[in-house]
C-alpha cells in the first residue's frame, strides 16, 4: 500500500521539473520561502473573461477557474511549487490497494464550508456522483476521465473510497483536478445546478460579490482550515476583455497581474517601464494550437492530402515569428513537447511535417496532392474562432506557408458560438484551427479525442489501432511501458495525418514584485488557490 | 400640440413593436444555440440530446415562435424582462447595474461636445476662410476621422507611460465618490464627447453659413445691425434645428452604442452588455436592451420635434 505519495510515479518528473519552471522563477521561490509573509491586503488582477458559469465541474474556461478557485476545496491537488506533484487538500493522506482497484481517502477533520456546515466525506461522494453520474439536466464535461471508476463509497464521515473497475494510471492526476471543487451535499441534492449561481465553498477566500463584465470578489475566510492562511484580505479580479486594457492595469499598479497570459510586447514593455518593480515567470503550457482535419469531407477522406498539409507547414520558422507575437512556441507532437510524456526529437523529426528540411518536405508535399489528383494545388476553407491571439495570427502564418505548396485557404472566422456549432457539434468544416488544453500532462487528458467517437475528435476520424492503443496506456501503471504506447499512438495518429498540430503554448505571467510566493505553473488552471500568496509593502 | 403628442405617443406603441419582433426573430435565425452555449460551449456536444430538449422546454424554446414573443410582450408590460438565460438574475437588476454608467456618460459627452461644438462651429462660420476657420475644421475632421476607441487607447497609454497612472478599473456612481467618479469617467467623457463634438461643430459651421445667406440676414446687415446680434439673434436659432436633431440621435446612440470605448475604458455599460448577451444567445436581455435602447431612440426624438417649435416659433404640431 502507498501511504500519501503517488503511486504511479511520472518517468522523469525531475528533469521535466527543472525545464519547466524557468529560473527566475525558482530563484524568486527560494528568496520568497526566506522572507516573513506579510498580512493584509487585496491582490488586485486582471483577466479577460467573464465565466459562463461559477460551476466549475461544468466550465473549461481560465474565467472560472481563476475566479472561483480561492473559494473552494478539492480532494487533491498539484503542490503549488513542484507541479505536477499531488499533495492533498481536504484529503490528509491516501492508500491505493496492491490491486490498483480501490483508493481511500482519510478527509481532514475541521473543515467547514463557508455556510458554517462541516465538509464530510459525504460532501466529496455527492461532488463526485454529480461529476461522474450527473444527473438529467446536469452537464460534466469532464466525466469520460473517471469511466474506471465504478462506485464511490462512504464508509464513515472521515473516509472515501473509489473503487475501480479496472486500475487506472491517471486517477490520481484526475482527482487532482482543479475543477473538481467539493460542494456541500445538501445544495446539491436541493438543485444539480445550483452552483452555476452561487458559491458556498471550503476555500481560504469567501464569495463576496461578482458583476458581470465589471469585477469577481473574495474575502479572506477566517476559519480556513490550514491554520494562519491565507495571508490576503481578499482578492479582486477586475474583467476586461481588451488586452490592451489589461497591459495598461499592470503597468499603472491597478492591477498587480495576470494569470493567464499577455502578449511578448506589452509584458516587455511593462517590464522595461517598471523594470525591478514587476517579475516575469515564463513557463510552457500544456496547450497546443493545431488544424483538425475534417476526415469525413473529401478531399481530405484521403490520406495524401492530409499529409501534404501537415508537410507545407514549416513548424520551426512558424516557433521563430509567432513565439514573439503569440507564445506558441514549442514543436511537439500529441503531448507537451519536453515533457514526460513527448516523443524524442529524433523520432518526431521522421514523422510528416517535422523534419528541419522544408524544401524537401514542400517538394514532397506538392507530389503528394499531385498524385491525389490536384497537381494544380487546391482551395480549402479554414474556418477560425474570431479571437486574435493566438487563433488568428496562427492562422495568418499556416495560410501564407499552404500557399507555397499550392494550398490557397480562405480564412473564416467565426463568432465563438457559431465556431463550435459548426466545428465541433456539426462538422460543418473542412479545416479549423483546433486549440488543446489541458491542465496536466496527462496521456489520458491529451489522447482521449483521438478515439472513435469521442465527442472532443473534431476530426470525426476512427482508427481501431489508436482506440486501442489509448486504452491499453490508460490502465498501464508502469510509466515507461505507458509511455511507449502513447509514443506509438501518436506516431499512428501523426503518420496518418488525422490531426495536425501545430505549436505549444507558452506563457509570459507578468506580476509586480510585492506578490510573493505564487509560482506560476505550466497551465492556467491549477495554483489558483491563492492560500500562500501574499503582499509585500510597498 | 395635445393632439400631435398623443398621436406621437401612440405612435411609439407599433414602433417599439416592430423593433422588438425583429430583434426576437433574428435573435432566434442567426447560428448558435442558447441551450449549448449554457451546457458549456465547447465541450456541449457531449450533453445528451434529451438534456438539451429538457433545457429548451424548460426555457420555453420549445414553445412556438408567436407564443415566445407573446409571452415576453406580456412579461414587458409588467416590467418584467424576464430572467438572464446566462446569470439567472432578473434582466431589469443586471439593466440597472450599467444604465448609470451609460446615461452619465451619454450625458456628460453630450454637455461637452454641446459646449464645443456650437460655439467653435459658428465661429467657424462666422470667420470661414480664416486662420480660425482652419484650425477648427482640422482638428474636428480629426474627430471624425479618428476612431474614439484609438483615442481612448492613446489616452490611457499616454497616461500609463508619462504618469505611470491610469484610470480606476471599476466604475464608482458620483454620489458614492464623486472624485473617483471623475477619475474614470473623464477620459471616456473627453474621448467620446471630441467625436461628437467634432460631428456637431461640422453641421454647426453648415447650417450657420447657409443661414448667413439667407436674405433676412442680409436685411439685418443693411439695417446696420452689429454682428453679435445677426449671429445670436437672428442666425444661431434658425440654424439650431440640425444640430439638435443630430444631438438628440447621437444622444440616443450613446446609451448603448459605445461597444468599444466601454471595453477600452473597462466601463460596464449597456454598449458591452449588448454585445455581451448577444455572443451567449442570452436572449431576454437582448430582447430587453433593443426595447431599451429602440425607445431612448424614440422618446429622444420626440423631444426634438417638441424642441422644433421653440427654436422656430412658425413651427405648428398639428
């Protein structure tokens, strides 16, 4: 039995550690953990959304998380300064039997939710049959990540078990979710759906107020559970929109940062006005701009057109001019490139549109839609959601580099609504720029909408070897045998050009330097807690 | 006159009527679904179809077209807009949120370029050709010529980069603190009230020098009249009569035209919470800020047919 650790080790977590988390940030870590944490204050930042909804087990989107997760407790988390290392929350500890086939949970004593109750073991059971089992009514987007899971139990109000219909590699990692915010039992049994509406959280920060388009509050919780956190008086976000907007809050100290991204120019600019009053903590992210590939429409039923598109691509000039504009970055395949998971370079670089030598990858390219019949090139409609960074500008480049393997696309961008009806519900498109994010490094979370019939396989495509290749590594333990089997799904899914990625996200957190001890992670959805955090004097 | 307001009254019944309908059938034409958008947009497809067919009825979308209308025609007698499809708030709470904000800005950017523009305008005229003529004429083509959500860009740039200061991000109502009331509102004030300036002063310097060649001017000039009395006696109010009508439509566009320069701004406002409602399908509140700003539209421009008569006393309602 493992008591409290993982037991499904990641292969080389200290090497994918170090290359994530950039210097200065670990060195800013180090200078923090040295000073006396001040008490007081409201940490005042921006961001550019406002949530669908507070329900966070039913939203996707940074505009939830980032507002609402101070306000909650989830039973286990990623360890603010070591991702992707899972600590607890209002789990104190843990046991997986030898079988892999049940987890238990010991649920810290003391906890109380924001209403006076006191969060049991029964409040996580009904989070968990709400995100697994929802009831009519009632969406969770993220339930496809927990079909292993065949019962959760509550033998007594201290203790929860999850037993397995078969074990699972990422349990712990899912379970870590910072979506999966524990409710109390007795709202959700009035109403599923209260919580798109209302908080009533275990969190270090209290709900205070929210109006739309304008501002999101906390207040600190005084009977938090970790004793004398958080150090904040509240928090307060402030909603716009207009990145510009956002850039010129930082640098008037109306803001003291943004979590999800700005753009290189306006955080070089703040830097260069503020200079050693704003810290920058640049880390990769776990999301990924790419081109799903309708393979249901002609031409691209045909697998030499889908190649030739993926081979017209140049993805290290692409890193060169759109990392400076946009972040995207990084040329990887299916998972995080430099992660645990990514498949070496040298592998990568055989696959179709990886190899460093354009010319040769263009010549093959135009040959390829020759021998499927367009020796002349061919006209494709790429459709877009109408947000300029990074889905546009990523577009702009890949039209220009289709252009010179005789690939005209005709840009179509599309109002959000629209985007998803006709991408994603519909199928009405050729090509889409086809954004994945996720908020860990997880096989399961990246691979899962390359299966056959999953609803997040825009490209409606079916292949038995990848559908089998997924489950296989989804109930592998042993990390290295997992992680030669999501290599060889990946290798299926790029050699056939099913899907086409394009680059990795990086983000640039620009923050003033009187917020200590937040450490921003490769993703924008987990640290968002903001226990730790606190504000120097000015 | 009683008679010519009650008709114009009653006239604003169909008025509204027709607006209304023609925003709830476009509102229910254009792609994109309500029901998936609340389900979670990008990950909607993954909701069972009897889910989606339980919202809908619970919505009332399953419901016939006419009865839908009907039933939010009955709700907006009682002024009851019904509930936000997004929030779950009453719309008329989520309304009176922004409204504020709008109308002080409406408002105010109105004062200013009133202010502005009539006076430079007819000096404009009065002195056209000169010196004075030209200055004006430029920096008010300037004004039309420039986006005001650039200026307002410029502005808070200009403010951030030499003062290291920018405006609050949040609104505060004047009677709560007037002072960081000013702070906000000044910039978008200025910023919105030089475009409209600049369109009032243009039609202000035309309408003067048409009226400076009408023959009963000509008439005031041999009788020996001075020039202050030729312009604020007998020109300014005959040439009053486009510049109010243009004053009163730009007004009215103001409440909730103002997209861009609210978001600039990070000002809440109805303009945002139009463009807001309409990217989620959220179709009470666009049905209710079309009624809204459709009978600002109206109200305002029977007040400038009232105003007609005061500038030019031959003018009779019937």
């Amino acid at each position: 039995m493992t008591n409290g650790i993982q037991p499904h080790a990641k292969p080389f977590t200290a090497v994918a550690l170090a290359s994530l988390m950039i210097i200065t940030s670990v060195a800013a870590v180090e200078t923090w953990a040295a000073e006396t944490p001040r008490r007081g204050g409201v940490l005042l930042a921006v961001i550019g959304a406002d949530p669908p909804s507070l329900d966070s087990h039913q939203e996707s989107t940074f505009a939830n998380i980032q507002l609402v997760a101070p306000l909650y407790s989830t039973l286990l988390q990623y360890d603010p300064y070591s991702y992707p290392k899972i600590i607890g929350d209002a789990a104190t500890e843990w046991k997986i039997a030898p079988d892999g086939l049940t987890y238990t949970f010991k649920i810290r004593q003391g906890i109380r939710f924001h209403d006076g109750s006191p969060l049991t073991a029964a409040d996580v059971k009904a989070t968990y049959d709400k995100i697994i089992w929802p009831p009519a009514g009632v969406l969770s987007i993220r339930k496809a990540a927990y079909s292993e899971i065949e019962r959760v139990e509550v033998p007594d109000a201290a203790t929860v078990v999850f037993r397995l219909k078969f074990p699972s590699a990422s349990l712990l990692d899912n379970l870590a979710s910072p979506w999966n915010v524990i409710y109390p039992k007795k709202y959700l049994d009035k109403d599923p759906n209260y919580f798109k509406t209302n908080v009533v959280g275990s969190g270090p920060f209290k709900f205070k107020g929210y109006t739309r388009g304008s501002t999101f509050e906390g207040e600190r919780n005084p009977d938090y559970f970790v004793k004398d956190r958080p150090y904040l008086d509240g928090y307060k976000f402030f909603i716009s929109p207009e990145t510009s907007v956002r850039a010129s809050a930082i640098r008037s100290g109306r803001a003291y940062v943004e979590f999800r991204d700005l753009p290189g120019a306006d955080v070089d600019a703040i830097k260069k006005q503020l200079g050693d009053k704003v810290a920058v903590q640049e880390t990769p992210m776990t999301g990924q701009w790419g081109i799903a590939i309708n393979n249901t429409v002609k031409p691209f039923t045909d697998p030499r057109v889908r190649k030739a598109l993926t081979l017209g691509f140049d993805r290290y000039t692409a890193s060169r001019v759109l990392y400076p504009l946009t972040g995207l970055k990084y040329v990887g395949g299916l998972m995080r490139a430099g992660s645990d998971w990514a498949m070496p370079d040298a592998d990568l670089q055989k696959l179709p549109g990886f190899g460093k030598d354009i010319e040769k990858s263009r010549a093959e390219a135009r040959r390829l839609l020759a021998e499927a019949g367009y020796p002349n090139g061919l006209k494709v409609v790429l459709k877009n959601r109408n947000v300029k960074l990074p889905y546009q500008d990523f577009a702009v480049f890949l039209i220009q580099e289709w252009r010179k393997i005789g690939v005209e696309a005709e840009h179509r961008p599309l109002e959000t609504a629209a985007w998803f009806s006709d991408v994603q519900n519909t199928g009405s498109f050729e090509l889409s720029v086809a954004p994945t994010v996720e908020y860990a490094d997880d096989p399961d979370q990246f691979l899962g909408r390359y299966v056959t019939g999953s609803t997040q396989n825009w490209g409606r495509f079916s292949e038995p070897r990848v559908d089998d290749l997924f489950s296989r590594q989804a109930r592998t333990l042993d990390p290295h045998e997992r992680k030669r089997l999501v290599n060889e799904l990946e290798k299926i899914v790029l050699e056939n050009a099913y899907y086409m990625p394009g680059l990795w996200w990086t983000r640039k957190v620009v923050h003033w330097t009187k917020m200590r001890n937040y450490v921003a992670p490769p993703n924008h959805y987990t640290n968002q807690k903001l226990q730790d955090v606190w504000l120097a004097a000015d | 006159m009683r008679t010519y307001l009650a008709k114009r009254l009653l006239l604003i019944v169909p008025t509204l009527l027709g607006a209304a309908a023609l925003v709830f059938l476009i509102m229910r034409v254009i792609p994109g679904d309500v029901t998936l958008l609340i389900f979670g947009g990008d990950q909607a497809s993954q909701v069972d179809p009897k889910q989606l067919a339980a919202m809908r009825h619970r919505l009332g979308l399953d419901q016939p077209l006419w009865v839908q209308f009907a039933s939010w025609l009955w709700g907006v007698l009682r002024f009851d807009f019904g509930t936000s499809l997004w929030t779950g708030r009453p719309v008329i709470e989520e309304l009176l949120v922004r409204l504020p904000l709008s109308l002080e800005l409406a408002v105010l950017a109105t004062i200013v370029s009133v202010l502005l523009a009539i006076p430079f305008g007819m000096l404009a005229a009065v002195r056209q050709d000169s010196w004075v003529d030209y200055v004006i004429r430029v920096v008010s083509i300037g004004g039309l010529a420039i986006p005001s959500f650039w200026v307002g860009i410029l502005i808070i740039l200009l403010l951030v980069i030499f003062f290291g200061w920018g405006p609050p991000l949040e609104f505060t109502p004047p009677w709560i603190n007037p002072w960081a009331n000013v702070q906000q509102m000044i910039w978008p004030v200025l910023t919105v009230g030089y475009r409209y300036a600049a369109v009032t002063t243009r039609m202000t310097r035309s309408t003067v020098l048409e009226v400076m060649r009408e023959d009963y001017i000509r008439t005031a000039w041999a009788k020996g009249l001075r020039e202050r009395a030729i312009v604020f006696r007998h020109a300014m109010k005959n040439a009053m009569l486009p510049v109010v009508t243009l004053i009163g439509t730009e007004f009215a566009f103001l409440i909730g035209g103002l997209v861009v320069t609210e978001t600039v701004f990070t000002l809440n406002g109805v303009g945002r919470f139009v463009v807001d409602a309409v990217a989620h399908r959220d179709y009470p509140v666009v049905q209710a800020l079309v009624f809204l700003i459709a009978l600002s539209f109206v109200v305002v421009n029977l007040l400038i047919d009232l105003t007609y008569a005061w500038f030019d006393p031959r003018i009779r309602y019937r």
